[in-house]
C-alpha cells in the first residue's frame, strides 16, 4: 500500500469515527455538530417527524423542546398544562381537543369535561408569545376569553372556539375590544348565550387586519349588517366571511365593500308571502337582484337558498371553486339547473336530493370535481322527488366523468358490485371513500359485494381511508 492510500484510509476512518459520535448525541470537536442540528430542525414541520427527531439522541430532544412552535394534544387530559409548558417552552400556537367526538350526537353528558381554563391559566402564564389558540369540543368560560384578551392582546392572532360552548357575547365582547391584531376569529356551531350585538361592533371598530370571521351555524340573532359592512371597509385583507342568520337584502352594502372576499357562508333568504307560482317567484327574484357578490368570491355557501333566489348565484358560478348547499332548499331540477353553470368546482357538499340525475349532470359539466359530500335529507322516507334518492347509476357516472375525485362521501338508497368495480378502474386518485348504504328499500340489487370491494381497493392505489357501511338485515 502506497503513502496516498494509507492517508486515504486513514482520513476515511477519522470520518467515520467522527460520524459515529455524532450518530450517538456526541459533540465534534469544533461544536459544528450541535449548531448544524440547531438550524436545520426547526425546519422539520411535520409533527410525526418531530416526534421522531426528539427520539433520536437527548440533545436532538432538547433542541426539539427549545424549537417547537406548535402542538396538537388530541385530548387535553392526556398531560397537565404544566407539563406542556416544561417540555416546549417557546410554543406559539396550540391546539387543544376536549370531549370526543360523540359528544356532537348527544352521547356525551354536558359536564363530562374538558374545561379550558386551566391551560388559559398556564398559558398566559408561561407562553407569552402565543399567536394561536384553537379549542375544539371544550367548555370556554367569559372569564377565560377576558384573561386571554388581556394577556394577549398585542399578539393574538388567530383564536378559534370550535364547537365549544359555556361562553357569552360578554367574553367576546373584550375579545373584539383588546385583540386587535387578531386576524381570525372562528366559531363555527359553537353555543354562545347572547347578550346584544355590541361584540361585533367592538370588532369592527378595533380591528384592521382580520382575514376571516366565522360564526356560521351559531345562534348570533343580534348581529347589525352595519358593523358587517364596518369590517369589511376597514379590513382590506377580509377573504372569508361565514356568518349566522341574516337576510342577504341587508347585505348588499358588506358585498360592495368586501373587494377581496373569496368566500361567503350563511345569510338567509325570507320566506314568499302567500301562495308559490310565477308571480311570487318574481317578487323574490327582484327583491335579490340588487346583491352582488365580490369578484374574487370563489366559496359560497348560502342557507335556505331557494329556486326564486338562485339567479344571484349564477353572475359567480362560473368561478365557483367550492360549494356548500347542504342548507340550501333545491329540488333535483334545481341542483342540475345550477351545477351546468359551475364548470371549476372542485368541492361540493350536498344532500342526496342532488339523485342520480344531479350526479349525471355533475360527471358531464364539472370536470375538476375533487371532493364530493352527499348527506342523507333529513325526511328521507317521506321524500317526494322520486329522483331524489343516489344509486349505483349516480356512482357510475362520477366515476366515468370526474376523473380527479379524490374524497367521496356519500350515502346511497342502492350499491352493485358493478358501480363499486368502475370505482376502481376510473377512479384513480381517490384517497378517501366513504359509503352508507341506507336502509330504504326492500331489497338491495346485488349481495354480497365482495367483487365490487376487492375492484375497488385492488384498482384505487392512493385510497388511505375506505367506509362502507350496511344496513343489518334480518336472515
């Protein structure tokens, strides 16, 4: 072996030996080691591959304590506040789960737990930097919202109270006063005891920078078109607005200012005087013309929207990228009428009135459908649109007509092995697929379904997540 050699090897063994002691937590001679790790791991975002990082070595754990900004306890009884705020000091937002899910079917008593205030507590106390807050299925008090707004009215900037309850217009009232950098505000089928309106006014008078309100399926009655209107001129970013009942007539003045509003939800729509025919169907028609969405709106979702009202969507449909008519009173002409005009629309969520028809007309004319979500109606057995009922036709012909589908929700009155094989050879993107078979009718065409099963898992290579769910029938 020459002397180059012998170098070459001995240069490639040091290598390896410093390698190695990095491998196991060491520290190189030079310290480069531990500033390499110190800058490259707060860029690791994904909360999986935190957790892996952390387990590495103990200097990588601590490096991952002193960098991590966000954490999702998915229940808040699985560690103490104290202990959150020992082990990732410099938290800047923080999501928080409390009772399970059934709660939201009534399955869980109301005082199961939950309760908020002591993580408030811990968390004006040890993270004076947090930006964001989101608290899902938890009992929030108005004590607990006038701490935070106290605490953290300079940095707050999103605070999301998802379907939580035990608070008041009061809380929010200082909320809207003291967090004026708060840029979104979401409490989306939340109950919320109200007081008065004045929590909205506060919020439009103090605040400049919002980006998103959302109090959409809450029982906000008090709510003034005016203070909408305020926010929106003093909000130039304001991009989605979902709000509770409130005639969109009284809204014409918040759509003229919301210039860079691309998503509405909510409103209400009156209810005709008298008998239904041509000339009420007028009457609405022109008490609506006078609305005029904002130019970049592409997400709408309007409640009680009706036949007579459904030309003011049309001006927008064409740029419609989501669509929400889960609320929305349309017969199976209707959804069809309307669908044609909505070339770019990648998500909807309806109810099975939509039938198979609306599905035909949906594969034909929205070809960048992505994701499809079809409720059961809420009378379904007294249902009479005949149309009105989604079956192994209406799959089929998704299947053939949107191509880039990649979740699908549906429940249907009738399945064949055939509809679920065509699944699997169009369907190709699919990643998640969820099917309810309702107990409706007598007979279901073709049992069993394992062929059309085995089609489709054997054919849809992205599908992570597949339900099916069938009635129990008596032998």
């Amino acid at each position: 072996m020459d002397e180059r050699q012998s170098k070459k090897l001995n240069c490639c063994s040091s290598s390896s030996s410093s390698w190695s002691r990095a491998s196991n937590g060491g520290i190189s001679s030079s310290g480069s080691y531990d500033t390499v790790w110190e800058c490259v791991i707060p860029y690791v975002q994904d909360p999986r591959d935190r957790d892996a990082v952390s387990l590495v070595c103990k200097r990588w754990y601590d490096i991952d304590a002193i960098t991590r900004k966000h954490v999702t306890m998915a229940l808040c009884y699985t560690a103490t506040p104290r202990r959150l705020s020992r082990r990732f000091p410099h938290l800047e937002s923080l999501k928080l789960k409390g009772k399970p899910r059934a709660a939201m079917f009534n399955l869980i008593p109301e005082d199961w737990g939950g309760y908020v205030t002591p993580w408030v507590e811990e968390i004006v106390r040890s993270f004076g930097r947090m930006k964001v807050l989101h608290f899902r299925r938890m009992i929030v008090k108005d004590s607990d919202l006038v701490l935070l707004a106290k605490s953290f009215g300079k940095v707050l900037e999103v605070l999301r109270l998802d379907k939580c309850s035990g608070f008041s217009t009061d809380g929010l009232l200082q909320i809207g006063r003291l967090c004026r950098n708060l840029k979104n505000l979401f409490m989306e089928e939340s109950t919320i005891l109200e007081n008065d309106g004045e929590w909205l006014h506060e919020l439009a008078l103090n605040n400049t920078v919002l980006e998103s309100l959302n109090f959409y399926m809450t029982d906000l009655t008090k709510v003034r078109s005016r203070d909408l209107e305020l926010i929106a001129r003093r909000c130039p970013s304001l991009t989605s607005m979902k709000i509770s009942d409130c005639d969109i007539s009284d809204l014409i003045g918040f759509f003229r200012a919301a210039s860079s509003l691309e998503e509405f939800g909510g409103g209400s729509f009156s209810e005709p005087p008298g008998q239904v025919g041509e000339g009420v169907f007028n009457e609405q028609l022109e008490r609506y013309a006078a609305v005029v969405f904002p130019p970049k709106l592409c997400r709408l979702g309007l409640t009680y929207l009706g036949k007579a009202e459904m030309p003011i969507v049309y001006p927008v449909a064409s740029k419609l990228r989501r669509l929400d008519l889960l609320y929305a009173l349309l017969d199976t002409e209707a959804h069809c009428v309307l669908l044609q005009k909505c070339p770019n629309l990648e998500f909807l969520e309806t109810r099975n009135v939509i039938g198979d028809r609306g599905l035909e007309v949906l594969a034909q004319y929205c070809k960048k459908m992505k994701r499809l979500r079809i409720e059961r109606g809420a009378d379904e057995q007294d249902m009479e649109d005949v149309e009105g009922v989604v079956s192994q036709r209406g799959l089929i012909a998704l299947a053939q007509g949107c191509l880039e589908l990649e979740y699908l929700a549906v429940y249907v009155s009738d399945i064949t092995n055939a509809s679920l094989e065509c699944m699997g050879t169009y369907s190709k993107n699919l990643c998640d697929f969820r099917l309810v078979l309702l107990d409706r009718e007598e007979r279901i065409t073709d049992l069993p379904l394992d062929n059309g099963v085995r089609s489709l898992l054997m054919g849809c290579h992205k599908l992570r997540r597949f339900a099916l769910y069938l009635p129990r029938r008596p032998h």
